[in-house]
C-alpha cells in the first residue's frame, strides 16, 4: 500500500521509525503502574483540522492533534461529541458508512491516509480496530487469530503466529489446551482478549479500541486495563472510554471533546484539550474540561 510505505512491518512493532522531529510530551503519572511515558515521543498519527459529516450533518468539526508512538491515548467527553466517530477515521472505518465525509488531514508516518493511491484494507492491517463489545467468529479459538493471517496470505508457521498473539493478548495459558473449542465458550473477557489476539495476528502497529471494557466485569477489566500497558510496548493505543478513572489509570496522553456551537448555531464534537493525562485531570487549562472530569457535566 503506498499510503503506508513509511512502514513495513516484520514483526509488530519492531519496524523502523522514519526520521522525523521527536516532540516534547510530558509523561503522566496517574497511571497503572508500568504506564509512564518516555520523556520524548514520536507522533505516528497526526491528526489535522480533522471534521466528520453524517448525510451533511456535522458529527466533529476542526480536530487538531497527534498520537505518540507507544503511548495510550485516551479520548474522552460526554456522549453524542464524536469521540467513536473520530476514532473510526484513524484507520478509514467510516468509508463504510454511508454518507459519511471526512475531511482535514490524518497522516500516519507523515502519509495521508485519505490519499486515493492509499488501500483501506491495507491500512487497517496497520492499524487495527477493538470493538466495544467481544465479537468473536462463530469458529474455533484457533481460527478465530489464524483468520487474518489466511485471508492476508502471511508468511510463516500459523501455529507460532496464533501462539504469539495469543501470548501478546494475556490469553495463552486459558486457552492453550481447548484452541479447537468453539470461541463462543469463553467468558466475556477472554472474548474480548481473544478479538486482541485476532488483532494482533496480522502485526499492526496501532490499536484502535472503542469502549473495549464497557460491557466486561470488573475483574475481566482490570486485565484488559493491564494488558494495554503491556501491550504499549510494542505498540500504540488510542481508546474511547466513557470511565474517567480507567482514562486516568492506563493513559499517557488525554483528549477531552464536548459538544459546541459553531456561529451558526450548528453543534457538532469539538476538541476542548489535549495533554498529558496527569494534567487533564489535576490542572486543566480549560473549565469545561474540568467541569468533566470532575462530574459537574456530562
């Protein structure tokens, strides 16, 4: 795909950065513990004057900022303000959605993924989706990660491919005995780990996840909350959630969104702030964003 020429991967994470300007982001210290950020971080995605319109109905308007490389990024703000709707276009999820308009810039490693020469599907190999609820296929465990690896036509052992991810997705050792049972077997959070493992199997080097814990427990979430720091190793995450304290505990970097009028009285998701999470939470530069976190809006 030339829209992603920038990276070819071999293995997930391990392709090399092109040269490009490092920028100054502040690390978080709100987190879970291992989520601290490196003093010095690469943005991967860029996003520019980003605005999204449903059948002509504005849906987010002007969003400007980047996403550092290996670092979460948490978006967040009251529903209806776009903040699924913006994380569709990072890898082109809503060319699938009739009437959709994106426009403004989105560049990974510098390339606009809007760009006509730019294969969505290729992309989104790149740049995998995580739903809100577990969709596991009405297949195996084993075939439910060996998928995209058949379909894209991988090179390599297919057993060691579907071990790693699964390894990657905290999922081996519950499921290392029962990979020809049925993926319906599993509980909600080792679902929700197995759409993980069947997103990492094609090696992308960012995952979008929207919402990933809302219909989990607990306990199942506090696992996907440490998988994703773990898994920040090896890649970058942007995540919608509507949990202020998992935002506060697993995020690097904040973007708060609310619903605002332009002059025209026409409303549609606007970008309040972005910053490093410690700070969109304990020293917020605007009052709407702290009106938000601290629950007197919503």
């Amino acid at each position: 795909m030339q829209g992603t020429s920038a990276k070819t991967p071999t293995a997930a994470g391990e392709a090399a950065a092109p040269e490009r300007p490092l920028v100054k982001l502040d690390a978080g210290v709100m987190q879970r513990e291992g989520a601290a950020a490196a003093p010095q971080v690469e943005p991967i995605i860029e996003l520019e004057r980003v605005s999204v319109r449903y059948d002509g109905k504005p849906a987010v308007r002007n969003v400007t900022f980047d996403v550092g490389s290996n670092l979460i990024t948490a978006l967040i703000g009251p529903s209806g303000c776009g903040k699924s709707t913006l994380l569709r276009c990072l890898n082109r999820m809503n060319d699938l959605i009739p009437g959709a308009v994106v426009e403004g810039k989105i560049r990974y490693h510098g390339q606009d993924i809007y760009d006509p020469e730019v294969d969505p599907v290729e992309l989104r190999k790149l740049i995998g989706m995580v739903f809100q609820k577990p969709n596991p296929f009405p297949k195996s465990i084993y075939d439910n990660v060996a998928y995209g690896p058949r379909v894209t036509g991988m090179k390599g052992n297919l057993d060691e491919i579907v071990e790693r991810a699964l390894r990657r997705a905290a999922l081996w050792d519950e499921v290392k005995d029962r990979l020809k049972d049925n993926a319906y077997s599993l509980s909600g959070g080792q679902q929700q780990r197995l759409c993980i493992a069947r997103c990492l199997a094609v090696e992308p080097e960012v995952i979008l996840m929207d919402e990933p814990c809302s219909a989990l427990d607990p306990i199942s979430t506090a696992r996907i909350e440490d998988l994703m720091v773990e898994l920040k190793e090896r890649y970058s995450i942007v995540i919608v959630t509507h949990n202020m304290q998992q935002a506060a505990r697993v995020s690097d970097m904040t973007a708060f969104l609310t619903v605002e009028s332009d002059e025209h009285g026409v409303r549609a998701g606007e970008l309040i702030e972005f910053g490093p999470t410690e700070r969109i939470f304990t020293n917020p530069a605007d009052p709407r964003t702290e009106a938000y976190v601290t629950g007197k809006m919503g």
